[in-house]
C-alpha cells in the first residue's frame, strides 16, 4: 500500500466517528456505497491541526448507486434505516442516492447535470479535489477512490475543483472552513 494511503487509514482508524461507521459497514448495506467527502477531509484536518477528532465535523456523508430505483421514497427510507442505525453518532448521517442527483440539482442550484454512472463518477465532481474521495471497507482494507490524489487532503491545502461547481459554491465552503480550520491553505477560485 503507498505512504500516503497508508497514513489515511491511519488517520482514519483513529477517528471513533469514521472507525464506527466503516465497523458497521456490513449494516449499511448500500448499493455501490461510499463513505465520502466533508468527514473524510475534516478528520484529516483535525489530524494535522491536532484538534478534537469531531472538531467541524456536521454531518457524515453516505452515498450509493441505484439506478433501479429512483424513488424520492427509497432514499428516504435508506436515509432513516441507517440514521437509526448510527443514533449514538452526534452527527447528522446524510444518505444520498447518485443515481437520482440530476433529478433536484438544477432545482437546488440553478442548472441540470448529466445523470452520473457510479458512485466514483459523482466524486469526480465533488466541489474539491481534497474532498472528492470515497472510502469502503474491503477484506480489512479501505477501498479508497480518490480520482485527483491524496496530495491536496494530506497538505492540507484546498482546491477548486470547477468540473462542476460555480466559484459561489467553492468561496461558501472556503468560508465555513476558513474559520474553523484557520491554517489551512486555501487555492483561490481565479488560480
């Protein structure tokens, strides 16, 4: 395993958020399912800035693939199934389907996507290259996708990632982050 992935699982077994979800990964039973993005890079922050393991950390990401069912209803029921699931976690589990993100998108932020193919496929748009990676427990390994590299998270530095956001998506995270994570080094939009 390289260096830098080996220092992730490290980092990553030492979070009781993060450990406690991929423990129980067998219970999730997600199609296609990942752990991703926010908590991943907010623990390796916290990792690097030597803050309390949960310091920022609002939510946990879960996401999957089921293009079968592109039920408003299904993910919902996901969504509840695996909250109560991890009722003793203080943080707010978000369960969302990618095969169904193009169906609110343009609602939510003012333009319409393609239909992505996978779970890996949405990461490769998430808003920055440190945060568009996705992790799943596999034979007592993290099966690890991060399509722009660990370099970024493990700096720590920030990076537009613009395959899909606007500069206001990118400036509003950097903002929140800025000030809980105030040494972090942040690539403005224009760079």
């Amino acid at each position: 395993m390289p260096k830098p992935q080996m220092e992730l699982q490290a980092i990553i077994s030492n979070s009781p958020l993060l450990s406690t979800v991929l423990e129980r990964w067998d219970e999730i039973g997600l199609p296609d399912g990942r752990l991703v993005a926010g908590a991943i890079a907010q623990t390796v922050w916290n990792h690097a800035f030597d803050f309390a393991h949960n310091h920022g950390i609002d939510d946990i990401d879960l996401v999957y693939f089921d293009d079968n069912d592109l039920s408003e209803s299904a993910e919902a029921e996901h969504s509840a199934r695996i909250r109560s699931l991890f009722s003793d976690l203080p943080v707010w589990i978000d369960v969302k389907n990618q095969a169904r993100v193009h169906l609110w998108y343009r609602k939510k932020f003012g333009y319409s996507i393609a239909p992505y193919t996978s779970t890996d496929d949405a990461i490769t748009t998430f808003p920055t290259t440190a945060a568009a990676i996705g992790i799943r427990p596999v034979d007592n390994r993290l099966d690890l996708y991060a399509p722009y590299g660990l370099s970024d998270l493990l700096a720590p530095l920030i990076r537009a990632n613009k395959k899909q956001i606007g500069r206001e998506i990118y400036e509003k995270k950097v903002a929140r982050w800025r000030k809980l994570w105030p040494d972090l080094q942040i690539i403005p939009w224009d760079e």
